[in-house]
C-alpha cells in the first residue's frame, strides 16, 4: 500500500487536511491544477486519479503508471 502525507500534500496545495482525507478516500476530486501539481510535487500520476483508491492499493511503483508530461506556456 502506498502512504502519502496528508498534511504535507494539504500544506503545499493550500488546501485543507480533511480536503486531502476526502480526496484520498474518493468522496471527492481534486481541481485539475491541484492533481497536475500532485503529479509535479508528489508523484501522483494524472490518471491515478480515475481509481485513487486502487492507485492506493496497488504495490507497484508510481513509474509503472505512465505519466503525463505538462508543458508550461511561457
């Protein structure tokens, strides 16, 4: 099982503890920028968010899971 750090997660998005809880627990979704900045800061793949408690579960590495790349307009 793969272990994040809510308060850590919280802290950085700027969002509450409970709303990374309810996020993890699948109650409910993160905005999108919040799930690219996950992805960017904590390695947690776009597409884990589909099935966040499977992601959870599963025992594979995050780079099994093939990762979007986000590219920043300047």
């Amino acid at each position: 099982m793969k272990k994040f750090n809510y308060t850590k997660i919280a802290k950085d998005l700027n969002v509450s503890h409970s709303a990374v809880s309810q996020w993890f627990s699948g109650k409910t979704k993160p905005t999108i920028d919040k799930v690219f900045k996950m992805q960017q800061n904590h390695n947690i793949p776009v597409e884990a968010w589909k099935d966040i408690k499977s992601f959870i579960s599963n025992d594979t590495k995050t780079t099994d899971v093939p990762q979007i790349q986000i590219k920043e307009r300047i």
